[in-house]
C-alpha cells in the first residue's frame, strides 16, 4: 500500500496500523506504523535549524550523534554502518543502522539494533527520520518488510 502524508511518501503492508500523534503537522510531528507481530516504524520531523548548526549535513548529524552515544557511560559498545549519502538539489538522506549494548539502571544489559534513513530536506527546511528498533539476538520477521519500507521512504515536496 501507498502511504503518503505531508509530502512524504512510502510502500508499507495494508495490515499495518497507523498512528498519526494530534500535535503532528506540516513542519512537525510523529507517525508510528505497527505491525501485526508487534514491530514498530516510526517517522520522526522537525524544524531543520536545530540540527544544521552543529550537523551541516545529514553524515555530520550521525556522526555525532554516534560520538554522544560513545560518550554515554551506560553504553557499553556500539558498532555503526552506513551506505553513502545520496544528495539531490533539495534532498540528502543517509540510510544506515547502528547496534549498541547498554546497562539500564538497577538492571542488566541490552542489546538494540536500530535501522533508519536520516534526511535533510532543504526545501522544507525540515529534520526526518525513519526508523525500528530490533533485538539483534532474536530472529524477526518484520525486520525485511519494516527494511523494504524504510528503503521506501521519500519526500516529495
């Protein structure tokens, strides 16, 4: 099925729920997909601003943002991929996904796996990112449809 809102745009199953947040508009907001098995794709926008003043491109956002993780003491590794950037007059949008481990407090360790598409639309001067969270120790079978879609992902304003 075809989802399109907000000058975003993306191929997702029609057993998906939708879940769009009441605040969510034009230049803000959230959107959360569920699927049947329990897996969540969320997309997440804001007011580009706040990010190109410390992360001129899409690559410097995850690269720092990467640093700050190392930095956290309760993350105890991280390993980072990344394709290469893809940049058009008014788009760039970086797929990549990083798994980390990390000590919840009065509790034990976990592992996260986080697979994404970071985008800097210049035209609407807006942040985007799409992505799920997975345990990297469990099998998952939403994890290719929920990569399919993620892949899928496009503004089009």
């Amino acid at each position: 099925m075809r989802f399109a809102l907000y000058d975003f745009e993306m191929q997702v199953p029609n057993d998906w729920k939708l879940s769009i947040d009441r605040k969510s508009q034009y230049g803000a907001g959230i959107i959360s997909f569920s699927t049947p098995h329990g897996s969540t794709l969320d997309i997440i926008w804001e007011n580009l601003e706040k990010h190109r003043s410390k992360s001129p491109t899409v690559e410097d956002f995850l690269n720092n943002y990467i640093e700050e993780m190392k930095k956290n003491k309760n993350v105890k590794s991280i390993e980072f991929t990344k394709e290469s950037p893809i940049r058009t007059e008014e788009h760039e949008s970086l797929p990549h996904e990083f798994t980390y481990v990390y000590k919840q407090p009065f509790s034990k360790t976990v592992s996260m796996k986080i697979v994404s598409k970071c985008l800097y639309c210049l035209h609407s001067n807006r942040f985007i990112i799409v992505y799920s969270r997975f345990d990297p120790k469990k099998e998952n079978p939403d994890e290719p449809v929920i990569r399919d879609a993620i892949k899928s992902f496009d503004c089009h304003c």
